[in-house]
DNA sequence: TATTGTTATACTCTATAACTATA
DNA sequence: TATAGTTATAGAGTATAACAATA
C-alpha cells in the first residue's frame, strides 16, 4: 500500500529491496514504463519517440542542420544519418543543400512530416494526461517514492 | 536560473521548448544523467550497471535461477545467458546444478563476487551521496523541474 | 504439454574512427 | 586546419523464435 513498495503480487518472493532502495534503478524502471505508455499512445502504427522528438525540433527550427539537431538531442551525429534517411524516405522531412555553407544541409518538415507530427502530439497528450492523473492520484514527496510512482504506471 | 529551464549556456539558440515541457523527455535525460554519475563513481575498470545489479539480487537471493533473475530485473531469459557467462568467466558467480530441478541452474556469488559486489556498493553509495547532495540543495516541487534538476547532475 | 537454459537472428542504440567535401 | 555529413565498425541492448533436456 506504501508508495515505495513497488512490488508486483504476482511475482515470486525475490529481494530486490537493495535496487529497489536506488535512485538509479528507480528512475530507469520508470524511464521505461514512462516510454513504454508513451508507445501505447503512438500506436502500432506510429514513430519511435526518436523519430517523434527528431521532428519536434526540426518543426520549432525550421532549417536546423544535422549537427545541431544531435547535439540538441545529446545522440552522436552518425546516428542523425540512418534517422533522416528514414524519416526523408517516408517524406516527413526534407534535406535542402545551404547555399550559403554547402556543408550544412538545411532540415524542414514536409506537410505530410508536419500531419504525422500533429497527430504524434495529440496522441503524446494521451499519454500525458493518463500520466497525469496517475500521478494526482497521490504524489509522493520524496523522489525515490515518486519514481516507483511513475514507475508502476500500468505496470 | 529557474529549475524548469535546463538550457546550457554554450550550446546554440535551439528552441527545444516542446520536448523539454514532456516528461517523457525529461525522464529519459535525468536517467541518462543518472547512469553517467554511476558509471562516474564506478570508474573505468568497474562493472557495468546490469552486472552490478545482477549480482545485487543473486547476493540476496541465493540459489536464484536463471529465469527468475531475468524476470526480477525485467530483462529477456535469452540475455542473462551471455551476461552470466561474462561473470561466471569472471569468478564473480557460480551456477550449480540443481539436484531438485536439473532444469534449473542454481546462482551463488563466489568470495570474489562478494568483494566485487561490496566494493561496488560503495562506490555506488558515493554516487547516491552526490546525487542526494545535489537534489538536497534546492529540490523542485513539481515533477518536471525536479526531472531537469536530476537532469543537470554534473551535466 | 510446459519450463529452463540455450542458440540463433535481427534490429536498435551507442561510441569511435576516418573519409569527403567544403570552409 | 576545422567542420558537416557520411561510412564503417564494434559492442551493447532488445525482442523473438526455436531447440534440447527435463519436468
């Protein structure tokens, strides 16, 4: 009943007490559970959060390069490229050469990439507000005890 | 200077105002934060975070098998045979045969996996210390700005 | 039939180094 | 020389399917 007692009825009787009295493996059970309410809000249809997030900021600054965009996003620049390959194949974002650097290429969203991001945010409000509520419910004040919190949402 | 704002004063003027306003985001970066200051604390010749906690819940649960671990720290059977394999090589952990089951592998830390592990809890308590000394400085109330602050550890 | 440990496969992610074309 | 985009590579992590031994 306690909110730092994450524990699940149906598992069998293991002491986790030691990780589950870390931060560290608190916030990364949350971290999942966090993503993985987020995936039922997208869909089987829908972006991975990458993707999603890629979008999100190329859509607030239109004409970001590829450099600026994965250090924004804290991802290696090699990664950006197998990302925008994709998201460019699937005519969500386009790769316009700068003319005034020709080693910039210059990001925008496509319309289609602007639909698919709009109908990502109303679904990401999904989640959000069923995360919301979870967490109204009863809050917990301290950190370890809100992160199991947020950890056992639809657990 | 507020806790809801967690730009860093060298990168570029990106508008990343969207994903920095989600918890989804905020969780993924403070857990990334988290896991840096662990391995921070383990330093370059410690063990990797899932090992760690593999032997964690094998010192308290001795005589665990091989599937009940995996479910404990919600990880695939398949991937707890490679990571076993690493730390019975190791000397870290022993796998006997059950005589009830001879289905089941029974775990048990050695005397070095016991060192391993203790040396580690205190290098992992030195992270804990660090991390509480941060939030203790001024803790946010709200779960989006306590997430950026988590965030911002050593960032 | 069901379960444990295992192998195999495939895809994603992370982290580097190095190449090319530009500047 | 430095930077942007790219290629290549290697190591983790994730997710499944399937197999042998055992129950």
């Amino acid at each position: 009943m306690a909110d730092a007692e994450p524990e699940r009825n149906d598992a069998p009787k293991i002491d986790m007490s030691y990780l589950e009295g870390t931060i560290g493996y608190a916030i990364r059970r949350a971290q999942l559970a966090v993503f993985a309410d987020i995936y039922r809000s997208f869909g089987k249809d829908g972006l991975t959060v990458v993707k999603f997030s890629v979008l999100a900021v190329i859509a607030d600054n239109p004409g970001i390069n590829q450099a600026m965009l994965a250090e924004a996003l804290d991802v290696e620049r090699p990664r950006m490229v197998p990302l925008l390959n994709d998201l460019e194949k699937s005519g969500f974002v386009s790769r316009e050469a700068n003319l005034h650097d020709r080693r910039n290429k210059s990001l925008k969203l496509t319309d289609a990439g602007r639909l698919m991001l709009d109908e990502h945010k109303r679904r990401f409000s999904d989640h959000e507000a069923r995360l919301s509520a979870w967490l109204a419910e009863s809050r917990p004040e301290d950190v370890l005890s809100l992160l199991w919190k947020v950890a056992r949402l639809r657990a």
